[in-house]
C-alpha cells in the first residue's frame, strides 16, 4: 500500500521546516552579544539563562544542530526523490536535485539565517527549549561525533588557546562611540575614564616654570602680596626654591592669617598641609585612588632623580574625564591659539599638543614633548637663534612651524599652518606637470 502524495508532500514540508529551524537556531545562538546575554541572565531571563546553558559547550551545540539539521535534508531528499520517481520516473532524480537544492537553499538556509541574524534573540530564546532536549536525547552520537572530530583537528591542527571574550581597551572605546544611546559629552567622558590608564601624571602636570607659590624666604610684605594676589587656590609653599617645600597652603585660611592686618608666621606655618610627591610615571588612573584614599588633592610631581617637576591637582585628572573646567581664580583660557586665517594659528608656545589636537582636529604627535615649543625644540634639536621655520609630517597633514618671538631660551610664540596630504600631493603634481612641460 502506498502513501498517499499529500501526505509525503506534507512529510517533506515538516523536514523542510526543521531544517530551517536548525539554521536559524545556529545563526541566532552564534549572533547574541555576550554581554547582553549574561545582562538578562543577571535579571532572571529564562531564555537567556538557557541559551547561555547552551552556548557554554559550544561544541556539543553545534554537533546537535549540526546533526539534526542532516537528518532532517536526507530525509527530506530521501522522500522527495520517492515522490518525484513515482511521477516522473528516470527524471525524478534529476528533477529533485534541482528543484530540492533551491528549496532547501532559500527556504532552509539563507532565508532562516538572515531572519535570525537580524533578529537573534527572537529566534535563540525559543529555540532553546528545543535545544535542549534534543542535546541530552543525542549526547551518545554528539559524543561519538565530537571525540573523532577533535582526533581530526588535532591530528593535522595545533590546538590554539581560545580567544578571551574580554574587551580590550580599544574595543571598549569602539563600543562607547558607536553607541546610539549616549549623547556626545557621555562619551567623551566615558573614554576619557578608559584613557587614564594610559596617561601618566606627567602628562598633565603643571610645569616647574609655570607653578605659582609661595616663598617663605621673601619679605613679609611681598609674601602677603604673593597670598592677596593668588591665582589658585593651593599654593605650595617652599624656601627659596620649588625643591624646598615645606608644605601646602588653602586660601581658604588667609582670612583667619591676615586679620587685623597682622600676619604671623607660626600661625602660617601651623596651617600648612604637609606636602605630597608623586613619580612622574604614575598612571593617572592610580593617581585618582591615591588621591580618593589620602584625602588629597595637590600633589608635586617628582622625577626620578627627586627633584620637583612640577604640581598635578585632582581637578587636573577629573578634566581628563569631564572636559575643562577650573576652580581657579583667575579667568584666564588655557588654551591660547588664535586664528589667523584659514589653517593657520598663532599659538602660545606652551600649549599642550593633545589640547590643540582636540580643539583643531589636529595629528600633531603626542608621544613625545608635551608642548609645542617642546615639539619645535626637539624637532630642531637646538635653541632657535631668532626666526626658524620647519616643517613637520604626520599621517594626515603637514605642519609648517614658524617662530614668532623668543624669550630667555623659550619660544614663547608660534606661526602655526596646517596643509593636508591632499594639498601636498597636489602640488607635487604640478611641480611635476611643469618639468615634463619645460622638456
């Protein structure tokens, strides 16, 4: 007795559907974000918590789909190539081949796994719950196929260490810019955050030259002057020189210091904080706790021979994060550039490269002197005798550099243009069309 048609038709249907439940469950399992994944198992998701069941042997997953997904394809062939003989004849083969290859390729294959690559989390959840028993139903044949597997691959393949599933910092900076959820000033802070493991207190210190503090060696009238007249509001305090500190003073106690216009150095003395160095190599992440656990907030940078380099504040290392702001006195700009025209800059010479990269989109490069004079000055590899051009290339653009006024071994302004790489390349271009024209 033979099998009515519809009923094999309806046969091979139901295959082709499990096929195409095989293909989508292996693309959506493979396409969950991890992290998303393991944030719904922290909430309880069921679906997820089973997926997550699933996806920790991955190998044994992709035996059972693997092997069901077979099953399902011969068998569906096996029917379709009966059913196309008894209509056919010595045709059907030929014709099952064709038309059951496209079918089982669009309806089983690309169109399930296009579907679950859009959408994975619709198509992993539920087919979970299949998933599952389906695994424990054949782990016999999963072992069986996985053991000889595994003697193949090691057989001709040396097994590597799998790759780690943690972000690296670059990959995390990637994740925060592109995403939609966060507004632009959310994600500069959230890589400056990433960026402090790389920036050490050197860095962003305030140089030797440009601290302002007090010195106890002056007259007593000058040294009030120096406390009425201040700019910050920690100064240090030292004798004779910066190396000499004895110690930190808030402004906020020269009310009490100078009342009745009296000023006592004891009293001075008695108010100051003791002083806290740092090495210059410290990361500015470390630096952060360190000031968070000893209640600090100023600390004087050191380099490796102890001598004072300069001062570096918490709210210098918070700007890393949150973008300039300043509790200082004065209402001054740290960033002094001015435009001149279209690329080109006059710029103080101590402005630090990575503020002029952020502000003008620059490349300048930042993997050496801090400032600009201190880039001119390495570059030139000498102190410039009165007006000096040069140029500098990076990947993107070419600077050209002119000195516009020195003082006591100091660059103190800049001429700054800017040509991009296309600009250049162009002008070379021309400079080579008007050889050929002149042979």
């Amino acid at each position: 007795m033979q099998i009515p048609l519809y009923l094999q038709f309806l046969a091979i249907f139901f295959l082709i559907l499990c096929s195409a439940y095989f293909s989508s469950s292996e693309t959506a399992l493979m396409k969950l974000n991890p992290y998303r994944l393991r944030h719904l198992v922290s909430k309880g998701h069921r679906g997820a918590r089973r997926a997550n069941r699933l996806l920790r042997k991955q190998d044994r997953l992709l035996s059972v789909i693997l092997i069901g997904n077979n099953l399902v394809n011969i068998g569906a062939t096996v029917l379709a190539t009966i059913v196309c003989v008894r209509l056919w004849g010595e045709f059907g083969p030929i014709i099952v081949t064709v038309v059951l290859t496209l079918i089982i390729l669009i309806f089983a294959e690309v169109a399930p796994k296009t579907i679950a690559a859009e959408r994975p989390e619709r198509i992993a959840f539920p087919s979970s719950f299949i998933l599952g028993p389906l695994q424990r139903l054949f782990r016999p044949v999963v072992f069986i196929v996985n053991s000889t597997s595994r003697l193949v691959v090691d057989r001709f393949v040396k097994r590597v260490k799998g790759e780690s599933n943690v972000l690296s910092i670059e990959e995390l900076r990637t994740v925060v810019n592109q995403g939609s959820d966060l507004d632009l000033r959310s994600q500069a802070m959230m890589v400056g955050i990433l960026d402090l493991g790389k920036a050490m207190v050197n860095d962003i210190l305030i140089p030797h030259s440009e601290v302002d503090g007090i010195d106890i060696s002056l007259p007593e009238s000058d040294l009030i002057d120096n406390i009425l007249n201040a700019k910050h509001t920690r100064l240090p305090v030292f004798e004779e020189e910066l190396n000499h500190v004895i110690g930190i003073f808030h402004l906020k106690d020269s009310g009490t210091l100078l009342h009745d216009g009296k000023f006592d150095m004891q009293v001075f003395k008695s108010q100051l904080e003791p002083p806290y160095f740092v090495p210059s190599g410290t990361p500015l992440s470390a630096q952060l706790l360190n000031f968070q656990s000893i209640k600090k907030r100023t600390a004087l940078v050191v380099d490796e021979y102890g001598i004072v380099i300069g001062i570096v504040t918490l709210d210098d290392i918070l700007e890393e994060i949150v973008g300039e702001f300043t509790t200082d006195l004065s209402p001054t700009s740290s960033l002094d550039v001015h435009k001149k025209d279209e690329n080109s800059y006059v710029v103080n010479g101590r402005t630090l490269l990575k503020e002029l990269n952020s502000s003008l989109q620059w490349d300048l490069p930042t993997d050496g002197p801090r400032t600009l004079n201190g880039l001119v000055l390495e570059t030139l590899e000498k102190i410039p005798e009165g007006h000096t051009s040069l140029k500098i290339h990076t990947s993107e653009s070419c600077f050209v550099i002119e000195t516009l006024l020195l003082r006591e071994n100091h660059i103190r302004s800049l001429l700054v243009t800017q040509l991009p790489r296309e600009k250049i390349f162009a002008s070379l271009d021309d400079l080579d069309d008007e050889d050929a024209d002149q042979e």
